[in-house]
C-alpha cells in the first residue's frame, strides 16, 4: 500500500513568489493535516481538512491556504514567500476527522525560500 | 509559547544502554500524548503513546512513564541500539481539539556502536 505520498520533494523559490505544495492521502484517509517543521524544531499545525472542509488552523498568517479535492488530496498555497518560510512542509493523513491517533506522515516538501 | 518542554537536544547512549527523553506541559485538557521518531529525509512516524489515565505503557523495548500530577512524561528506550540513532519528539493533543498535536523540539539520539 502506498503510504501518504507528497510532491514536489523538493522547492527552491524567491522571496514574494507563490508556492503550492500537494499531498496525497492513504487511500480510504478522507483526514488530511498540513504541519511545518523548521530545521531544528518540532512541526507546527497549519491546517486540517476532513471531508473537503477546513476543521482546524493553527496560527499561521492568512498567506497560508489550503484547499482538500474530492479524491481527499489535498494542495497548501503559500503566497508572497518570505525567507523564513524555508521549512520542511509535512502532510499527515488518517481515517477519521479526530486524526490525532491514526496519523501517518509523508516524508515532506522542502521548501527553500532565497 | 511553546506547550510542551523537551529534553534534552541531544543525547549520546552506548549500544544497550537506556535513552531516556523528558517531556512536560502546562495544558491540563491535553488527554493524548503520542512520541514519534523521525530519520533525515522522512517525516516522523508514531512510535507509541499514551493517555493520561495509564501511568506506563510498554512496547518492545520503548516505554512511556507518565506523571499526570507533575505534567511530565517520558520516553526510555531500553537496550539502545544503532539504528534507533534519531530524532525523537513528544507531543500532546486536547480532548477539545483532537486533530491539533503540539510537538515538542526534539531530541537527536545518537547510538554509538
């Protein structure tokens, strides 16, 4: 089975440009959450999308965005890019809506901010 | 302000030696408490957890101790082996907001042969 798969694996962008990174959830996952981790730190809740819709943001600026298709993929926007928007960006998919005890991670997007 | 406190940054053990990670919190609705490990290039991925209605849980050669009066929890990892050389993180979610985890900063581990 594949597990939760994420692309581009990698990202070079410059500052005030837009990115979207995708994620692909477990198959039958219909949860999808989007967290960063900067070098260093623990990751950081971005968003959760169960069923298409938004159940929770963390407290990230409105450049976040992120959106959940009816195939459960899932795409996060980052728009007018900032330097210390270089991170490692995670996806984590799970069956139900409380995500929390059946998370999976994909490996990540890379995205380096010059 | 960072909800949960981890220890140490990094740890150096001897093969088949005890690792052992410190975690602590403040928030008192966190009721799920799950410690993942992660290796470079990959994303974390769920090595065993706890609720705080258990004092200890046990699997394999990893166990959780949680002290639900003092908030803390940890992670010993018996018999420490090379390919457990990681980075280890604790997290906590709250029964309110169940699909929000609040991760820790990590603790590289380093096994030496």
């Amino acid at each position: 089975d594949a597990g939760v798969t994420q692309s581009p694996t990698h990202l070079i962008k410059t500052r005030g440009q837009q990115v979207t990174l995708r994620c692909s959830p477990i198959s039958g996952h219909k949860s999808v959450s989007w967290y960063q981790q900067v070098l260093g730190q623990g990751p950081q809740f971005i968003f959760q999308y169960y069923e298409k819709e938004e159940r929770g943001r963390g407290n990230f600026p409105d450049r976040f965005s992120a959106r959940q298709f009816p195939n459960y993929s899932s795409e996060l926007n980052v728009n007018a890019l900032l330097l210390g928007d270089s991170a490692l960006y995670l996806c984590a998919s799970s069956l139900e809506v409380r995500g929390g005890y059946g998370y999976t991670f994909g490996s990540g997007t890379r995205l380096t901010v010059v | 302000q960072q909800q949960v406190k981890q220890s140490p940054q990094s740890l150096i053990v001897q093969k088949g030696g005890i690792s052992i990670i410190n975690c602590a919190y403040e928030n008192t609705a966190f009721d799920y408490f799950p410690w993942y490990q992660q290796f470079p290039g990959k994303g974390p991925a769920l090595l065993i957890a706890i609720r705080p209605d258990v004092s200890e849980k046990k699997e394999g050669r990893f166990t959780i101790s949680f002290n639900k009066s003092a908030k803390q929890f940890s992670l010993h990892i018996m018999d420490s082996q090379p390919g457990d050389s990681a980075t280890y993180f604790c997290a906590a979610a709250d029964k309110y907001n169940f699909n929000k985890f609040y991760f820790g900063s990590g603790t590289k581990l380093n096994v030496k042969p």
